[in-house]
C-alpha cells in the first residue's frame, strides 16, 4: 500500500508531482487492462475541468498498475471551501496559499469533488464511490502526511509531521500504559476511527477494576481452597464407592480419587462466585451509561452536536447480489456442535478403557480437555470461513445489517457450547440402572462429584486464552508473513480501516459477551480481556499509522448499532449468570443444606449421593455404590424417587433465580436513572451557549 | 372566566374594543386593591411603546377587578411577525389587513411582546410570567373567538367561528363515538393541548380490543362457572367439616356453605386469567410502540420536527418556597394502610360474632367489601389533600418533576393497598394451633378455600367503579354546583388548562396502571377504563370549549415524562401479573395437581385441605376439621410438617414465574424492536424531502 510513498523517497517523498511543487491531495489507482477506459477518460476530463489537476505514474511493481495523483489548485478550494461551507479563520491574513488549508481539509474538498462529478450521462451517474463499483477504479484514498520515521528524535527536533507525531505519541508499544492522544488521533483520521479508539481506550481503562476483583475472587477460592469442607470431605471420603462412569469397562470408584478435581472446583464455586457475577452485572451498566456521559462529552469537544449525515447516499448496484447465507451457517454450526456432544461421549468411553494409565486416571479432565479444544479448532474454522463471505463495499444500513449478521453467527457460533456446557451437561444423564443414551449407544456426561461449574470454567479458560493468542497471532504474524510472501506479486489490498473498524468492534463486541456473560464461571475473564486489550490499542494503532492507506476522514457521533448490541448483552449477562450460579453452580444446593440440615457444612457430600443398589446391574465386591443425585435410597417404599432434599433445593434455585434477576435488574435500572446520560456541567454549559446565541440573535434582531 | 365575553354581547360581542373595530388580542386582569400599582404603571406604558393600544373596562360583578383590553396594530403586527420569523405567505397580495394575521398568529405576537417587556429596571425584570407571579396581575389569556353556540343550525349557515366549529364537530356529547378532529384543535388551542387530546384518544381507541378480550375472558369464566369441578366439588362437600375461621365466637363450618363464593372465584380465576395477562402485557407494549409512530406522524403533519424550545426561561422566585412534603405523605398513607389492615381483623372478628344473620353468614363478604369502601375513601381523602397543595404556577422542568412526585404519590396511595390483598392476606395466617396474631390479640386473615383472588377482584372492581363515578362527580358535577355557588361572587379561578392537562394525563397515567398491574385478576378492568375515557374525553373537550380562559397556544412534541412512566408500568405489569397467577391465583396448585396426581382435577379440593385434630384445642362433636394449606395429617410421623405436594406446588409457582416473564419480556423486546419508531412511509417521505433540500441548496450553490 504505501508502495508509493515508499518507492521513491528520494524523489519529493511521495508527496508532490514528479515538478516537485504541486501537493498530492488525493490518489486514485486504476488497472491498466480494465475494460472501462470511456468511463475513466470521462471522469477525468470532467474532473479537469472542476478545477483539479492530474498527474499519471505506473507503478514500479507492477506494470498492470497506473496510480493517478491529483492536486487541488488554490482557485478550486477557495470555490469549494465557500461551497461546502468549511468554517475557515478568515480574520487572519493569508500569509501563505501553501498551508493556509490543512492537509485534511484540502483531501475533504477533492474528496467532495470527486463524489460529484459525472462519469457518463445520466441522473446517478456520478461519483467516485460508483466507479470503484463497478472496478473502474481500484482504490482512491488520500495520502499520508509523510513518512512515520524521522531520522531526528522528537525530544529535540520536533515531529516531522503529523504522522510521525502519531507514531511517537500513540503507535509504539512502549507507551501502552499511556492515555491515547485522542484528539491528534481525530484531527489525522478523522471523527469516525477517533471515536472507535475511545471507546476501545474507555472499555480497556473500565476492565482494570473488573479485572482486578476478578483476581480477588480467584484469590479469595485459592485461600479457601483447603479450608474448604466439600473439599475435604471428598479427599477423606476413601470408603465411599462411586457409581461405574461408562458403561462396560469402567469400574467402581473411590470418591476420594477426585480428590484434586474437587480443590479445582472450589477454587471457581464458591461464594465469591456470586458477588462477583452481580458486581459484574451492575459493571457492565455503569460501563455503558458512562460511555454515554464520555461519548456526551466527545461528540461536544469535537463540534458533531449538530452533525447529521451530509453526503447523498447513493444507490449501490450490486447489493442484491450479495446474500449472507444465515440458514446454511445455522445448519453448520449445529451440526458442529452436536458433533462436539457426541465427542465427547466416545472419547469419555475410549479415555477411560484406554491402557495409558495418566490418561486413564484422569479421564474426566483429557476429555474435557480435548473436547474444548477441538470445540475450539471449530470455532476458529468456522470463523474464518465467516470472514472469507464476499464483503459488501459500500458503507450504508446495508452493510450495518451485515455486520449485524456477521456478529450474531460469531456470537452463537462461540456461545453455544458453552451454554450447552453450562445448562445442559450432566442434567440429563439419568441415574444408574436407567441411564439416558444417545442413540442407545452413547451414555449421556455426569457432572463431576464436586460440581458441574469446572466443566465451563474449563470451556471458558480454554477458548479465552487461545482465542487472544490466535487472534494477535492472525493481526500481527499473518500480515508480516503476508507481506513477506507477497514482495514479489502485486497484490490487491483489501484492508479498509472503516471496514476494519466494523470488524474489530465486532469482535471487541464479541470479547464483551464472553466476559460477561459466564463471568460466574471465569472471574479471570476479565482479566484476559483487559491484557487483549493493551495489545489490540497499540496493534490496532500501529496498523494505522504505518501499514495501511490513511483512510478518508469520516465523521460518526456514535459507535452505530454495538451500542444496543452492548445493551442487550448486558441484560443476557444477568440472565445466564443468574443461570449459572442457580443450576449450574453447586452454591444453591450447600447453602441450603447449611441452612436447613445442619449449621455447616458438614456431611453436605454424604447427603448430596444417592445410594445405589449395584446387585441390579452386576454382582461385584461391593452392594451398594453412590451417585449424584437427590433420590430416596433402594429401601425405601418408593426406591430412586425424588427425595424431601431434591424439592427444597429445587425450590431455593428457582427462588434465587427470581430474587437475583429482580434484585440486579432493580440495580441496573435505578443507576441508569441515576447517571443522566450527559454530564451535568456539559449539559449547563450547552444551555448556556444556547441561551447566549438566542440572545445575540434577539439583539441583532432589535437592532435592525 | 367568560364574564367579560358573556356579560356585554350586545356591545361588541366581548371580541372587540368599545369604539368596536380594534380586535382584542389579550386579556389582562388585575385586582385594583393590589399594591404592585408602580410595576404595573411601568408595564403598560412599556406596552403602549412598544406598539400595543390598551383599553380597560372595570368588572360588572365585581368591583375590584379590572379587565385590560390588548390590541396590536397593523404595524406592531407587521414589525414583530417579521422578528420572530413568522412564516406568512407572503407571495398573496394583502387584500384585508384585518384577516391577514390569523387570531392565534396574533395573540402568539401579542405573547411575544409581553414576555419581553420590562417593568423595573434590571436585567430579569420583565415578563408577564413574573408580573403573575408577585400578583401583579391575576390573569393574562387570548379571548375566545367569539360565543360556542350559534342561533343558526352548523349544517346550514357554517359555522359562526373556530370556537362554534370546535363546540359542533368535538365537544358536544352527541358525538361521542367520532374521532376527534384534532387539526382543528390544534389550530385553536395550539400543539400541546392537541397532543394531549390525540395521546387519549390513541389511548381510548386502543382500549377497544382489549376490552372486547377482557369481556370474552370474563363470559368464559361465566359459562364455565357450573361446569367448574372445583366449585363442584365444594358445593357437594357437606360433610368437609373446616376450621373456625375466627378465635372464640366462631364455629367449625360446612365447605358447601361457601358454594356461591366458590362459584363467583371461578369466575375470576380460570385458566382464561394467564392468557388475559399475557395478552395485556403485549398490548401495553404494541400501544406504547405505536403510539410512537402515531406521534411521529403528528409531529411531522404539523411541523414539529426541528422545534426545539423556543421560549427563553426566567427563574421564578416561589420554586423554593414550596415544598412538597413527601415524608409526612408517606407516614400518612403508611398509617392508612394499616389502619384497613387492622379494620379487616377488627371487623371479621366482629362480623362473625353479630347477631344479623344476613351479616353473619355471608361475614367473610361483609369483612372483604367494607374494607375496601373504607380503603376507598381513605385513598379518596389522601388525593384531595394532594391536590389541595399549593401548586407551582410555572411550567418549567420543576414543575415536571412535581408532577412526577404527585403521580408518584399517588400511584402509591391507589395501589398499596391492593398490593397487600394481592400478596400478603392470606399468606402468614398460620396454622389451626398456631395462628400468627397482630399485637398477640386479632388472628390474621385467611383466604377462602376457593382461593385468594376473589378479595383481590374485589378490590379491584369497587376501587375502579367508585373512582370513576367519583372523578366524572368531581369533573362534571361540582363545577356546576360551584358556579351555582359563585353566581354572587367572584371567585378566583384556578383552572390553568395547561396545568389541568398535567392533571388530566397524571390521572390516565393513574388508570392505565390500574387496569394493567393486576388486570388478572379482575379482566372488566379495560372496559370500566374505556367507558371512562369516552366520557372524559367530550367532557375535557366541553370544558375546554365553553368553560374555560382560551389557553396560549403552547408547543410540545410530547407527552414529557408521562411516557417513560407508561413505560415503567408496562414492565412492572409483566412482574406483578407473573406474581398474581402464581401466587395469589390458584391456577398453579390446580395444574399441578391436574398434571401429577390425576388425569384431571377430580379430588383436587379434598387435596388441598389438610387436617387438623381439633381435640388440641376444644373437644366438639367431630373431631378432625379441614384448612386450606399442604401440610401433613395429625397421625403422620411428622404432624403440620409441609407435604411433598407444597414442595411440588412452591416449585411449580417459582417456576410458572420466571418461565412467564422470560417469555413475556422477550415478546415485548422482540415487538418493540419490530416496530420501528417511525412509519417506514414517513421515514421516507422525510428523507427525501432532505435530499431533495440538499440539492437545491447545491443547485443554488453552483448558480452563484
């Protein structure tokens, strides 16, 4: 991309005509060998004649290519700079016609002219943005401000330009702790990436204190973790013979043997656990009534108050063309994960007859294990193949819509194993003696002893750290190795910041969701979350100033639809996190037997196992084996019922899910109202303006 | 208030100055034994430089008061139309001077003039508003164009003027069933009061449906009532034998006894109630929803789009000198509430033990409708006192936020008390053994056998149909008898139509939270509201007409907080409604016992009456009676302890509640995202009239 700039610094640095005098305002590139020469041929004439001046030069790499350079004369932006109403400070004197108006300013007056002037006859036939449709064009950006290095530090010589004022205060890794300079970052690239940036800026510095009590409650589980008496009844609990795990192979089981699973499980399930999912549920709110007040508070200083979409919208031809295929996705996805269900019901059987005794021993965890892992290698293949979809090239609702459908099937296509982990696993395995199968082959998974939780915690721990690690592998990595590959082939560049930004909110998005949504699960999610970020800012930065073509200054006052996409994940995170500490969490089932069976804990892993009578299935040492479950034992006149227990903890669950969801959503609700959506001060301040200015006009007014 | 246009129609018909050209534009009056003579000498002579002629006329019925007579010439008319960019179509040849300025455009102009005249030297010393404040004046208004009533039939001469027209096509009760015409109203009384009438009668016309399903769900219960197997079952139980309901006086009873209660319960409580509720709070929904686009499309028909607040707003001196004391409120309506609480017991104990048969055997009837007519006044007598606090006589967003307090209040006093018949009678009234007291002394409430909605109903049906027979009492009856009453003296009159409008929408607001918060319980709620608002509405418009001061045209794009409140109690509708069928309903306990202890509800009343052994207490002929409760039988290993069945029961409850608002809250959020806010024909129609704006703005632009 910045083949231009790059090939010939010697000569005027890529940034004047061949003369040495004229500025490049703007650069369009076009394929030698495209059949639309007529139109081209028109459209530069009838550019010519506006006012612009052109300057043709094939490109050093690649013969097919022909970049057209295009100045805009002093005449020209003084008659569009009166049209297009640009607020310029004409008290001052011209001193000098050179630099009187701002790179950005003269790049948005050819831009201007560019999207107005005719390419044929005909009513719609005009406009850059159409013949980049219809492959007229290639590309048309303005160019950067020189380059991003200087041979001079900026501590004693000063920035170069404004593009090696970026680098240095905003690109480099070594300033990652720092604020970004966000208002350098608008005056270079314009309203639209400024306002991504901070919110990007904002998320990452409102993770810090999520990220921090996550590491509590982590802490708080790894203090308790022998304290724990669920814990240490399992590791003591050497007489009790668990239930066979498979069907033929397996073998009775000491409970004791899950002695170090059980610690693991405390470590995620205890009471913190609950703080911690309604601490992050009342975060996320004030995360985003905040962004409302800093959002407020930006769109102000940057003059958008009254900014309302200026540019005609065009109508682009080939939208029809392009169907994003939801039902064959749909049907891909659910086929992956049941694929996954049924994975891990073979590999539990096979783990577990397996002659490797690590592997036989631990047969719980290698099957969780390579079940999420491959879950994984799932994810990401699907998401590629997400990405590969033919892009739509214009920015309009249509492509909102879009990204709305691109981030729905990420977002199912990442959350649905992890909620059919969270809700669905070990719920409908059945009880020894009558064991619901898959197929009548496969018996379904049981949750573990000590909890269901680890399970998930397991998903969420798994998927979030390789997902960070394949993502800035696939941002940082893949385009060095690209790049290296493609020295020698000229190849089409497709990174378009604007779009980038629509797909890396996308997935900032998407890194929201999985942090809330399960945090029951994962308190260290958030810390995750916040270490992606530090990366992605200055990555993200880095992109921008040095690897891409500065794209065309765009103004935006809000992040577009993610804002309500935000919103309704915050509503879905109390939701599942109610969920999760209710059924998937063991909390319920301790705190009711803490209160009603005994003033502690004590004997809460004896009474949570049923009794079995073995000598129904086969006859081996042992008559009676034990299971997970709330049932009457064999003895009983009504054997394998339901028991008194199995009703109260039912009871308490569905109550804590009533009490929890109202009680948060009362929370959410009571601080949206409370934190007005523009900060007082501004809001003062803006009246006052307002006030001021009908006043003068009253005045202006009587004194005519 | 039409003393000065009834009083003298022979001279001038009150429209025009005595010599009997010059139009009156505004009314003034003071009272001359006011002591602000200097302020008001001030003023007028400002009045009279600025171009206005003023003429005054002594009251005919009362000395003290004087009428001053605006008019605003030709010129002033022209100078000031100019100034506040009036727009006049100005392309016409000015035929008449007279017609030229429309009446309202010229009482707007007069408007103009007198909120920006002085009266003291300083900066904010000027305004009508601030002269009405200190009692300068007493009144400032427009006239109204002319008498309501025409000697000469609408159909054959016209109508006589605006006001005729409005009095012929809106205000008279004749027309009751017709849409209103509201450009019309518009056009007289201005945007404000035109959204207000539009808003009740979207309201009214959206009542229609439900109160068509609200009827059919009650005639289901009707027609369902003999076939009910409950009150069967309760009507052939001569030989239940059931608990006193009361300490000493009370005897053990039959259950047949109670058969008509049983059989007017199922008329209220049947499986019709969960989809009654269900479809209430999708109509909530799909009515807010529509009523934004309704807006949307009245506020672009007239012109409303772009408007902001025009007006500049002065600071009124008497906002901290009222005070609205809302703790003494909440103590007092506290106090009421319990005092009805402690009259139930009081009186049940009573009822029970008097010597009037009538009275004693249906006493639980007696107890349940004489508290509500007591919880009645004590609402009715809270809400006069309410009203009786001073009133804040600007409009500003202070007074947006009284407003809001009294509707606060209110809505508390109107529903605090159902709340505790819907969700605490019945609920902690023990056991027989064990009854829980009130000071050790009065036993607390039970429900009926047949169930606990019948008292919440009841509740609901008295408090609507009382309060409406009152209001329309207090709308259309008192005033007439307080003219009777004033004939002789000349009263002050209070009735500001902006402020009523406040009033008026508090109180639909009141209403609409009414009838839907517990509409499960009592399905005639909807039609009780319609039938009310059909009468509110031609009485509003009559009083509006003929028995009112002609209100400023004010401008407003909205219903102001009112719809955010509307919001609110479309959510809390959802929960309360979810809590009333599965706690206070006995729809659940009869769907369970339906679904797991038999095919159908055969033996469902034997069921759900446990046992008690009355030797315990008092040795009588029998010895075991029945109460309405899960509990085990005196001969269990466990006596009084809860069945498994109220395990079963409680789970199903809890369950029946989150499963009912999951759903209902996401069809609401699904509706509410389907309906844009905006017809997509409008959105259209505005878009291209921007489009096309733009480019005749470019066109010109290229001219020049």
């Amino acid at each position: 991309t910045d083949s231009l700039q790059g090939k010939n610094p010697a000569r005027s640095s890529g940034l004047f005509f061949r003369e040495g005098k004229k500025r490049i305002d703007y650069i369009l590139v076009y394929k030698k060998s495209s059949p639309q020469v007529e139109k081209r041929c028109t459209f530069e004439k009838n550019l010519r004649a506006e006012g612009l001046m052109l300057e043709k030069e094939p490109s050093l790499t690649n013969n097919d290519i022909m970049f057209v350079k295009v100045h805009a004369p002093w005449d020209t932006l003084c008659k569009y700079a009166e049209q297009m109403n640009i607020r310029m400070p004409f008290s001052f004197t011209i001193n000098n016609r050179e630099t009187f108006f701002s790179n950005s300013t003269r790049s948005r007056i050819v831009h201007h002219v560019l999207q107005r002037t005719k390419y044929e006859d005909g009513k719609l036939k005009m406009g850059i943005n159409r013949l980049l449709g219809n492959n007229t064009y290639e590309a048309a950006f303005p160019p950067h401000e020189g380059g991003y290095k200087s041979r001079h530090p900026i501590k004693t010589h000063g920035a170069q330009n404004h593009r090696h004022l970026l680098y240095e205060r905003w690109a480099r890794w070594g300033i990652w702790y720092k604020y970004q300079p966000l208002d350098l970052i608008r005056r270079y690239f314009g309203e639209k990436i400024g306002l991504y940036f901070a919110w990007l800026g904002w998320y990452t510095g409102m993770l810090i204190p999520a990220a921090l009590v996550g590491v509590f409650v982590f802490l708080y589980g790894l203090f308790t973790m022998d304290s724990s008496q669920v814990s240490k009844e399992i590791c003591e609990a050497t007489t009790t013979i668990m239930c066979p795990m498979c069907e033929d192979t397996c073998k009775p089981w000491r409970l004791s043997d899950s002695c170090v699973y059980a610690k693991v499980t405390h470590l995620f399930d205890n009471g913190g656990t609950v703080f911690f999912a309604i601490f992050m549920a009342i975060w996320a709110t004030v995360f985003l009534e905040f962004w409302k007040r800093r959002r407020a508070e930006l769109t102000y200083d940057w003059d958008l108050i009254d900014w309302e979409e200026e540019e005609v919208r065009q109508q682009y031809p080939q939208i029809d063309q392009i169907s994003f295929d939801i039902n064959s996705r749909l049907r891909s996805f659910l086929t992956a994960v049941f694929a996954v269900v049924v994975f891990r019901l073979i590999a539990m059987e096979k783990f577990a007859s397996l002659n490797w005794y690590f592997v036989k021993k631990n047969w719980q965890f290698a099957t969780s294990g390579t079940g999420v892992c491959i879950n994984f290698m799932i994810i990401m293949s699907l998401n590629v193949v997400g990405v590969w979809t033919k892009h739509p090239r214009t920015e309009s609702e249509w492509e909102n819509s879009f990204a709305l459908k691109m981030f729905l099937f990420q977002f199912v296509n990442l959350n649905s194993s992890t909620f059919y982990i969270a809700f669905f696993l070990g719920r409908f395995a059945g009880r020894p003696g009558k064991y619901n199968k898959l197929f009548n082959r496969w018996r379904l998974e049981e949750c573990h002893p000590s909890g269901c939780l680890i399970d998930l915690c397991l998903q969420m721990g798994v998927i979030m750290f390789f997902k960070q690690i394949w993502n800035n592998f696939m941002e940082l990595g893949y385009p060095l190795l690209q790049n290296w590959w493609s020295r020698r082939k000229m190849k089409k560049v497709d990174g378009h910041p604007l779009k980038f930004i629509q797909t890396v909110l996308s997935s900032a998005v998407l890194q929201f969701g999985f942090t809330t949504i399960f945090v029951a699960a994962f308190p260290l999610a958030p810390l995750l979350a916040l270490l992606n970020n530090i990366i992605e800012i200055r990555l993200d930065a880095y992109k921008f100033v040095t690897q891409w073509r500065r794209p065309m200054p765009a103004r935006a006052t809000d992040i577009g639809i993610w804002h309500g996409i935000l919103e309704g994940i915050g509503v879905l995170a109390v939701i599942t996190n109610a969920f999760v500490i209710a059924i998937t969490s063991d909390y319920i089932p301790r705190f009711v037997y803490a209160f009603k069976y005994g003033p502690c804990l004590r004997g809460y892993m004896n009474s949570s196992l049923s009794v079995f009578e073995m000598k129904d299935v086969n006859s081996s040492q042992t008559r009676y084996c034990r299971y997970r479950d709330y049932r009457a034992p064999p003895w009983s006149p009504v054997p394998y019922e339901f028991t008194l227990q199995f009703w109260h903890v039912l009871a308490a669950r569905l109550a804590f899910i009533i009490v929890f969801e109202h009680l948060v959503f009362g929370i959410k609700s009571f601080i949206a109202y409370l934190i007005p959506d523009m900060p007082k001060d501004l809001c003062d301040r803006m009246r006052r303006e307002k006030y001021l200015m009908q006043e003068m006009m009253y005045e202006a007014e009587l004194e005519h």
